[in-house]
C-alpha cells in the first residue's frame, strides 16, 4: 500500500511539474521576420504560433493555436504565454519580386515571465 501511495505521488509530482505551452502566462514573444540572409523585413507577415510543439506541424494554419499580423517593420508579438515549448510559422509575401515567402523556427520559453525575441528567416 505504501508503495502505492509512493507510485502515485510521483506520477502526481511529475505532471504538475510539467510545462505545457500556451496563454495564461506572463512571458511575451516577440518575433522578428528578416528575408533569407537577413536582406529585409517583410511587413504584414502572418504568423502563426503553436502550443507544445518542437517540431514544424505543417503549411496548414488550421492547426496553430494563435496568429497575429507582423506590423510594418516585420514585428510581431504573443502575449501571456506560460514556459513550454513553441513552434513560430510565418507566410509572407515580398512585396518588390512578388514572391511568396515562409518559414518556422521552434522556441523554447524557460522561464514564465519576461520577454524574448526570436527571429524567423523567411524565403
């Protein structure tokens, strides 16, 4: 019984001590949208964020948790996120060839509050 009780507190202790991405949190992401090589911003830019994930989820934005649109100097910025792991996705256009541009980068919020800057090379 004692080692049930044992088994169970830590399985307890183990997810409570888990950090799942998402809102209610008191850290800020700010995204910083730069073309390949750092040549430009690319203003009004979406970007897409999703909760928990370390890897690309895919082109389809259904699946992102939460966008914004990049303001005119190719910022853009998540509020009241909670530590855990982030995937950041951005589609663009370039304004000057006409072209569509995209990219993602994962990030990892350690610390629950604060802010961070990250930046997504598009191309």
């Amino acid at each position: 019984m004692k080692r049930l009780l044992l088994f169970t507190a830590c399985i307890i202790f183990t997810f409570a001590s888990c950090h799942k991405g998402g809102t209610g949190g008191e850290a800020i992401l700010n995204v910083h949208i730069l073309k390949q090589g750092g040549v430009g911003t690319v203003p009004g830019s979406q970007v897409y964020l999703k909760y928990n994930a370390q890897d690309y989820p895919g082109p389809n934005t259904g699946l992102y948790d939460e966008n914004v649109v990049a303001d005119f100097g190719g910022h853009a910025t998540f509020i009241n996120l909670r530590r855990g792991y982030y995937y950041v996705y951005v589609l663009g256009v370039d304004t000057l060839a006409g072209d569509t541009l995209g990219g993602g980068i994962s990030y990892d919020i350690q610390e629950g509050e604060g802010e961070r800057h990250v930046v997504v090379e598009v191309h």
